[in-house]
C-alpha cells in the first residue's frame, strides 16, 4: 500500500509511485493507494488513469496529514485489513509517524521514501549544492525509524546516513527507474518526425531540459552557456525548456533569457507538456546544472532514449553519469564548463559514442523490474522473510 499526503499526478513522486506500481505489479502484487486528495489539474488522461489501471483500490482520506488522527487510523486500518495489505510504502519523511504507527500497531513492514526537493529564489540557491534536513525532521527520523528508510541516490543516502546516526543502517538506495517501454530511442524516420513537428530545422543543435522553471536547475547557468556555445559554432543552437513554474519566479526566468532580439533564436519556453517523448526524440543533449537536485528521473528518461546528459554532481550523478562515457559531468556554477560540454556534443561522432553509452546504462540498471524486485527484497527484510526473489 501507498501512503502519502497528497498526490499531484503532474510531479516527479507520482511518476516514481506509479513505475514502481507497474513493476510490483508484474511481480504478482496487489497494489493499493491511499491519499488525501488527488490532483489532475494539467495532466493528461492517461497519466491519470495510471491510477486505475495499476491500483486495485484508490482510497481518498479528505484532511490525512502527517500527524495521525483516531478516525483516519480508524479508516485506514479498516481499508488494510479488508485488503489484508502485508506491507506499506510511505512517501515523504513527513509520513513517517504514520509509518511508524502502522509497522507498531498493524504488524506489517514499512518502507518510508525520502523525495528531496528545494526551491528557492535566485539570491538564496546560487551556491547551495545541498539541501539537509531540518533539526525536526532529523529528530522526527531517527526517533520512529521505520524498517528501511529508501533514498533514490548514492548522494541522498550519505547526506541521510551522516545528519541521522541512530538509524544509518535502515537507510536504502533503490535508485529511480523508467519505464524502458516507453522511453526508448526513436528510429531515424521518428526522430525526423518529432523535429518535423516540433518546428526544429535538420542543421540545429538542440539541448533540452525538462522540468519545474527554477533558479535551482540552473536556468540562467544554461542561458549563459547557450549564448556561449552559439559564438563558437557554426551551426544553429537552441535550448528548449519544457516546464513551467508560475508566478514570479517564471517571469523573471524568462526576462533573463530573452534580454535581447537574438535570444529568440537560442531560446524557447515551451511550458507544461504532458508527453515529452517527442522532445526527447528531437534533442541532441539534456542539460541540467542543477544545484540542489534529489535524483533527477527526468535524465535517465532522456539517456533511454539516446539523449547525452550534462548535469552537475548533484543528487544521482553518482548513480546515473560515468564521466566520459554516459554522459558529461560539470562543476557547479561553471558556465564555461557548461558550454565546453555543449560544443563537445555537438560532435556527431563523439555524441554517438556517448548516447550509446547513456542507452546501455539506463536500460540496464534503472528498470522498472529490478527496482521492484529491491524494494520487495525490502519488505522481506522487515517482515523477517528470507528474500523472495533475487
């Protein structure tokens, strides 16, 4: 069973949710989900009907927050035994009280899944390559520990380990997966398709990065460096962002883009897509400079479908990126670095070698079936089984 406050069909949590729901799913579980509310707002119907489809039964708990209530206990407790759901999955460290109630009191295994994330304004992330647990939230971790607390990165798994002693031994990595089914690399017909459709012309270089419009990608970082990759090369560069942030902060993002005529050739703001495949199919490289980053799934789709990645050492770099070989790894804040990579890619020859690399590696190590198989493993560990399955 899934457990989480609320639920956003468009975020980065429910893509992890609903991947590991169709590994479990291919393993013979049963999978149920249980949430406060739902919200489709901008997603599509077949992002939204992951629910029904991987789910056995969806429960909605109006007002369920992280301090456990009597009468949601009462509720949920009800929907568990009538399910007998043997294990549960919360999601945030915020959830992790009501882990800890349902591993006492319900008798079952509990894994707790940390999602880092951190937003803030271009003044306050510039510098920041981390960001560490609150003094509550340590607190609050290492008191009700729950059988194993699960972390996407090798990055996130240290800063965890280090900030919470009392339980470094229960913290996991299983790191993110995609569904390999439907991220793979297009034919040539199909990338010309995607390019077709997307108005990009046959001769352009197009980096891309897909995600929330933040200062903490490292948005302007990739403006600085696009401009700089163009004056180096004779051939049309383009980034194109596919996201949106709203407010204040996206406006300001796209002012500092577009500060004169010639940006609109070097830049586009696509906004909120609810299929990105075809800007995959399209692009040559996927930037992300982040500076605070938890894992960053949206990289591992990009290399399955032969997109070499440029990101920063943050949050599953260690996981995702052999310098070199799957992708390019770039010093934090370094634009020059960043453009480097640009000019390194545009290379057919260099950016095959690397695209087959980052497709090898991504459709080896981050499917759906093996990060099942390891949270399974998981459960078994804390419900004292020898593991089920390798």
């Amino acid at each position: 069973m899934f457990l989480m406050c609320k639920t956003d069909c468009n975020d980065g949590i429910f893509s992890y949710c609903m991947t590991l729901a169709a590994g479990l799913k291919e393993q013979g579980c049963k999978i149920y989900f249980v949430t406060s509310r739902i919200s489709a707002a901008g997603a599509d119907a077949e992002r939204v009907g992951q629910l029904d489809r991987l789910c056995d039964e969806v429960l909605c708990v109006p007002g369920l927050g992280s301090r456990p209530k009597l009468a949601h206990w009462r509720e949920i407790r009800a929907f568990m035994r009538r399910n007998a759901v043997d294990s549960v999955n919360v999601h945030g460290l915020g959830m992790i009280l009501w882990g800890r109630l349902l591993s006492l009191f319900a008798r079952v295994p509990v894994l707790a899944t940390y999602h880092p994330s951190f937003h803030a304004g271009k003044a306050d992330i510039v510098g920041r390559t981390r960001a560490s647990l609150s003094l509550p939230a340590r607190a609050i971790v290492s008191a009700f520990a729950v059988d194993s607390i699960v972390v996407l990165s090798e990055e996130t798994r240290q800063q965890v380990m280090a900030e919470c002693p009392p339980v470094a031994r229960r913290v996991r990595k299983v790191v993110g997966a995609i569904d390999e089914g439907r991220f793979r690399p297009p034919t040539p017909e199909q990338r010309r398709a995607a390019r077709e459709q997307l108005d990009i012309a046959e001769d352009e270089f197009i980096c891309l990065q897909v995600g929330r419009l933040s200062w903490n990608k490292g948005i302007d970082l990739v403006v600085q460096a696009t401009r700089m990759a163009s004056a180096r090369l004779d051939r049309p560069v383009r980034t194109i962002f596919v996201g949106s942030g709203g407010g204040e902060e996206e406006r300001e993002i796209r002012d500092y883009a577009f500060q004169s005529e010639a940006d609109h050739a070097l830049f586009r703001f696509d906004g909120f897509k609810t299929d990105v495949l075809s800007y995959y199919w399209a692009s040559d490289a996927f930037i992300l400079p982040s500076r605070v980053e938890g894992y960053g799934l949206v990289i591992v789709e990009g290399m399955a479908t032969g997109l070499v990645p440029i990101r920063t050492p943050g949050g599953g770099a260690a996981d995702q990126i052999e310098d070199g070989e799957t992708g390019l790894l770039v010093d934090f804040e370094d634009t020059e670095g960043l453009a480097d990579a640009m000019v390194r890619l545009s290379d057919e020859t260099e950016r095959e070698r690397l695209s087959q690399g980052a497709m090898r590696k991504a459709r080896r190590e981050f499917t759906k079936q093996a990060q099942a198989r390891s949270i399974l493993s998981l459960f078994d560990e804390g419900s004292g089984k020898a593991p089920s399955l390798a």
